[in-house]
C-alpha cells in the first residue's frame, strides 16, 4: 500500500489502468477515441503486499544459507581443534618446556578453547546443536589473556589488571 501525505493528511494512493482506443469508422478512418479508466488500486496493493512477501523470503533464505554455512565452517573449524587441543593437552600433562613455555602452552589451550566455545555458539546459531550456557571466572579468564595482550600491544602501552584475588570458585 503506498501512503502519500497531502496538505497534511496521509492517503492511499488511488491507481487507475487507464485504456485508450481509436475509433474507426467502416473505412478504417479515424473518426474519433474513448479513453476507459478502471480501479486497479486493489490489484496495485496486492502486486506491492507480494513484492514484501518475496523479499521476506528472499531474507528468509538468506538467512538460511547464512545457517547452513556457519554451520559448515564452525563444524570444520572445530575438526581442525581437535588436534590442537589434544597436542597441548599432552603437553601440558608431560609438564615440557621451561616456566615460559608452559605458560605459552596453557595460553594456546584457553584460546583453542575459547574457539571450541564460539564454534559451539556458532553451531547453535546454524540450529546444529544446542546452545549450553556455563559460568566462567571472569578474573581467571582475563588472567590467562593478560599476557597475549601485553605482547601484541606493543612496547607503548603498558597493561595493568586490577582484579580480585583468585577464588576457587566460578562465577
């Protein structure tokens, strides 16, 4: 439906289908035209209301297709976890690597984590598995970040946390 406003007062717009012939007499000679007008705003409106369901569907798949490949990437992304995981999980067992290793390796572990975790968000997304809330401590979580932070600002910025003393308990 098309409103127009006019000498302020919304009205819909009226259309017409207008039809214009020649008049001709036993000759064929032009001796004169009609001109017919008919209401078509029904037929306008409901061409216009069907314009709107289309594009909703075109958004509707849309948003399908947007599904399905979210879908498709989170369910790759976490085949490729999967190893990462289980390497650092060893290696975190066998205790390798000096204090600063171990550090980078528990570091890699909270993140491929965290990717594990936005996969499974992105998969609830796609409609593939169920969303699971958890709690999370968020001072623990900060900590473990608080060193990859500090190395890829730069020498410039200087990161300082002002958290509330570890707790073994989760939020």
């Amino acid at each position: 439906m098309v409103v127009e406003e006019f000498g302020g007062v919304a009205r819909e717009r009226v259309g017409y289908e207008i039809r214009s012939d020649v008049l001709r007499d036993r000759n064929g000679r032009q001796i004169g035209a009609t001109q017919t007008a008919h209401d078509a705003t029904d037929r306008v409106r409901a061409q216009a209301e069907l314009e709107q369901a289309r594009e909703a569907l075109r958004q509707s798949q849309k948003m399908e297709a947007m599904g399905q490949l979210t879908g498709e990437v989170a369910h790759d992304v976490n085949n490729l976890l999967t190893p990462i995981v289980g390497s650092l999980d060893r290696l975190q067992r066998n205790g390798v690597g000096d204090e600063r290793d171990r550090r980078l390796i528990n570091g890699a572990m909270q993140s491929a984590e965290r990717a594990a975790t936005l996969m499974q968000k992105l998969l609830a997304f796609a409609h593939r598995q169920p969303l699971q809330a958890a709690a999370v401590d968020l001072g623990t979580l900060v900590r473990g970040m608080a060193e990859l932070v500090a190395r890829t600002s730069g020498p410039h910025v200087r990161l300082e946390l002002d958290l509330a003393p570890e707790s073994k308990t989760s939020l």
